[in-house]
C-alpha cells in the first residue's frame, strides 16, 4: 500500500467508515469541465455542438485524445476487435467495476451525450489516485463504439459485441449509410483491435449520462435513478410506386410513395397518442425519389422508430403498424418492403445499484426521481452480463442530439461525484451470478 494511502471497497469496506471517507474524496470540477471542452473542440459545429460520427477521422481524434488521457493516468489500455477501448486502473484483485459511455455522435451533436460519462470516468479515477485511495478491485472505463448508430447500424454496436449480443464477423461486415464496411473504417482509422470479444464481464457497469428528456428539469428534481430502458424497435420502410408528371397525372391514377409516406407518419404519431403512457413513435429519415417539385416520386424510404418499456405493448404497437403498412399498400397501389434495424426488449436494471445510485444521491442532500431511460444506452447491453444501473443529470429543456444541448456545469459537476459514490459502494458489495438480467435481442 503507498504510504498514506485508504484501502477502501465500499459499504463493506473494513478501513473505518467509508461512507465518511468517500465524501472526502472530491472530483476536480475544473479538470471535468476542461476536459469535455477540449473534446467538443473535436468535430466542432455551429452552436457549439460536435460531429463525430462513428470511425470518421474525427472519431478517430476523439479516440486518440481519450488514449492519451488514459495513458497520462497510467491505466492499462486495450482494444478490442471492434473498437471498444477500455482502460483499466489495475489495482486490487478482481473483476472491475466499470463504467463509461460513448464518444461517437449523431451529426447534429451536443458535447455532453456519451462524452460525460466517458470523461467523468477518468475523473473518478485520477481523483481517487490523488487523494491516495487504492481501492479493493479495479477500476476500468471504457469507450464503446458506435453507440449512436448514426453511420453503421444498429446502434450500441460496440456494446453488443461486447457482451456477445452480436458476433464480431457480422458486426465488421456492416455497412456504414455513406458505403464502406466497418471493419475496413476500424482499420483505416487505426483502431482494429486484436482483444477478442465478448468481453470479460465487469463485477459491476454503472453509466453517468445526461437525461436527454424534460423530466427531471420539469418535475424539480436534481438527479435521477435509472430503472431500466425503453424496448426499442428501428426499421426501414421502401415504399415503391409510379415515376410521373406531377401536372399532367390525374390523383386518381397515381401511385405517390410520398403520400404513403405522411400517411405512415400521421399513424405513427395518432398510434402513440393514443396508446398514451411510454409509448413513442418517430419517423426520423425520409428519403423521396427522385425529389424534384414537378416529378410524382419512385420511392420513399423512411425510418420508424418505436418504442415501449413494456413488451407486450412495445409487441402490440409493432403489429398495428403492420397491419397499416398492409393496408395501406393495397389502397394506394404500392409495394412495401420492410428492414428490420434493431429490436431491443426492454431493460431493467439491477435493484441493488438502483438502490446505490439512490443511496448516493440522497446522501448528498438531494431529492431522487427513479426513472427509465427513454434512449438507449450502453448500459442496457452491459445488463446482460453484470449488475448495472444509470445515474442521470438534467437536460436543459429535455434537448439532446442538438447543439443546443445544455446541462449546467454545477450537475455535471456533482453528477461525476455521485458516480464516484457509487463505484466506490460497488467495489466489495457482493452480487449472485443471477443478479444480471438477459433480454434477448432480435436483428436482421
């Protein structure tokens, strides 16, 4: 042990009171903030938001800053065979209790979606170094990659891999929306790993994020306490029809994808509303061909997205946008062809960090909101394998995947010392092999 050190775990920690201990341990908000700022200056946008999508050059700059990061701490760092980077603090015996997130975005970008949770990691780490404290496990953060899903789908590929949700050879054969393959993008950005996957499974996977909804911020609370993820289900519909003069074809006799389209859009929107509760729905692409003002198009492809945190109405949504997308087809005189993106069941997380997250938050005088994530999350994927939960932090009007993008320095601040709370309960709380849920996943 160095000298004037702490071996601490967390509430079963024998060095004193540990609960004392760990509120002496402070995070350097400073060092936080500096640090998101220089990231952000990667991919910059207007309004002060990035655009790093996954395996771009940027992306790769972004990883190249997040390594040397690591490697300045002296944690040990690895890649595995899709691009994940994990770097380990290796002190204690072990499993790690491992947070992190994502550095990639969506082209429209905020600086703090993915980016908080991966740099508040490091500064969890570095703090804990500095004031001394060895804790009884390691203490791991890692990158993963292509969370987002902006360019290769589906999203929280690097995730999924990891806990073998996805195997490597399907994953680095996908292509990405502008052509080339992932596996050929991984190589050419330097960052084709050699650590096989799955991944060893963490002893415990707690994720800090912003909460990219309204809720905390409309309903007055500080912090939130992650139950679980909504069900997700992503698909691409083509819509074929009848190129024609847009002035010389009467409506009767058209064969118009666009107006198929809206249509599918308005059901999406009315389903939702009247389903109620969590269910949502978004049409977030639309492509027209040949899109052109006086042309009746070919085809429209667009993209649904549904989702649910309860199955059987997350499955009860999906068959009545089925059954629209057959009729309508058959109305308009139209062919249909569907992709199925990505199908996720909805998470819950491990009661036991739920209750830490809590813990962590109400002992430091703040009120909770326990809550499920709208978004999908890496943390949902490491479920699979270990005890997780989420810690959340409000977002300024519920804006994310915007520039606009804001959460106040204070809750990103206080959000990074509760997650140090919380690893620091993690590391000798004991969990049975059972604790990890498996939802089961369904891609084609």
């Amino acid at each position: 042990m160095l000298e004037g050190s702490s071996v601490i775990g967390g509430r079963n920690g024998k060095a004193g009171d540990d609960n004392d201990l760990n509120r002496d341990v402070r995070v350097d908000g400073r060092r936080l903030l500096d640090r998101l700022e220089e990231l952000a200056g990667i991919g910059p946008i207007d309004g002060g938001g990035s655009c790093r999508l996954a395996l771009t050059d940027d992306d790769r700059l972004g990883r190249d800053l997040l390594v040397t990061w690591m490697k300045d701490l002296g944690l040990t760092v690895t890649i595995d065979v899709v691009g994940n980077i994990t770097g380990t603090w290796e002190v204690g015996a072990g499993a790690p209790v491992m947070t992190g997130s994502h550095i990639d975005t969506v082209r429209t970008g905020g600086r703090y979606d993915g980016n908080l949770g991966v740099l508040a990691g490091l500064e969890v780490i570095e703090s804990l170094m500095a004031a001394g404290v060895r804790p009884r496990r390691p203490i791991a953060v890692t990158v993963f990659s292509n969370e987002e899903g902006a360019r290769f789908q589906p999203d929280m590929l690097g995730s999924l891999v990891y806990v073998g949700g996805l195997g490597v050879e399907q994953a680095l054969s996908t292509l990405a929306i502008d052509g080339p393959s992932y596996g050929d993008e991984l190589g050419r950005i330097g960052y084709a790993g050699t650590v096989p996957c799955p991944g060893p499974a963490p002893h415990a996977f707690v994720e800090l994020h912003i909460e990219q909804g309204p809720v905390l911020e409309r309903e007055g609370f500080r912090f939130g306490a992650v139950t679980g993820v909504q069900g997700i289900s992503w698909q691409e519909v083509t819509i074929e029809g009848q190129s024609n003069h847009a002035g010389t074809t009467p409506m009767s006799m058209r064969r118009d994808p666009a107006l198929v389209a809206a249509r599918l859009t308005v059901f999406l929107r009315e389903l939702a509303e009247r389903m109620g509760g969590d269910q949502v729905c978004t049409v977030g692409r639309i492509e027209v061909v040949p899109n052109l003002i006086n042309v009746v198009p070919r085809s429209a492809t667009l993209t649904l997205d549904v989702r649910n945190t309860d199955e059987k109405l997350l499955k009860a949504a999906e068959a009545e946008i089925d059954g629209f997308i057959e009729q309508i087809a058959a109305d308009e005189n139209v062919t249909i062809s569907r992709r199925q993106l990505a199908r996720f069941e909805p998470v819950e997380f491990d009661p036991r960090v739920v209750d830490s997250v809590e813990r962590a938050i109400t002992g430091r005088g703040h009120s909770v909101r326990r809550l499920p994530s709208g978004a999908g999350h890496d943390a949902q994927m490491l479920a699979r394998v270990c005890p997780t939960a989420m810690i959340f932090t409000p977002s300024h009007l519920g804006i994310s995947h915007n520039p606009a993008e804001h959460t106040d320095d204070a809750d990103l601040v206080e959000g990074t010392q509760l997650l140090l709370d919380v690893m620091l309960d993690l590391l000798d709380t004991e969990f049975t092999p059972s604790s990890a849920e498996s939802p089961t996943r369904s891609l084609t």
